[in-house]
C-alpha cells in the first residue's frame, strides 16, 4: 500500500485510480485542493470522478457520495467551505 496524492482541477476531476483506493482527506496544497488516498499500486485501474460544491450552491442532478469538507480563508478574511463528493452516476 501507498499513500497518492490528486490534485484537483476546479471544481471537478477525473482520475484513474487503483481499484479499492481508500480517500484519507481533502485539503488545499500550494492553495489548490487535493486528495490523498490510500492505494494499492497493482490494483487495477478504475476512472473516478469527484466534484466541488460550495455551501448554499446547486448540485444538479445525479448520485453523489460525499467524501469531505474542506475551508478556505482568503486574504481579507473571508471564508469558503467547499464539499467534495464522488460522482456515483451523472
């Protein structure tokens, strides 16, 4: 096993993760936001797909699972709560 980082391309990504990749947390890095998950590297390879969706904002349609929360404070002091959720069906 071993710890992979994504980093996301807001307010969505694709990625192809090992099948069974556990997501440990979602926080900013260098001010973007990523995802570290814990990951088989043999494991095959399935495409996952990830959303962010701001406090108050709508989802659209779809399946969702949620996966964590995540703030951010800006420079004059205000502050984002964002949530990320897998994208189970479109």
């Amino acid at each position: 096993m071993k710890i992979w980082k994504y980093q996301f391309e807001f307010p969505y990504a694709v990625w192809e993760i090992p099948e069974g990749a556990e997501i440990l947390c979602v926080q900013l890095q260098h001010g973007k936001p990523c995802i570290w998950a814990k990951v088989d590297p043999d494991a095959k390879p399935v495409t996952r797909i990830f959303q962010i969706h701001p406090t108050g904002q709508d989802m659209g349609t779809g399946d969702f699972k949620y996966v964590r929360t995540y703030q951010v404070i800006d420079p004059w002091e205000q502050s984002f709560v964002w949530h990320v959720f897998e994208v189970l069906r479109a």
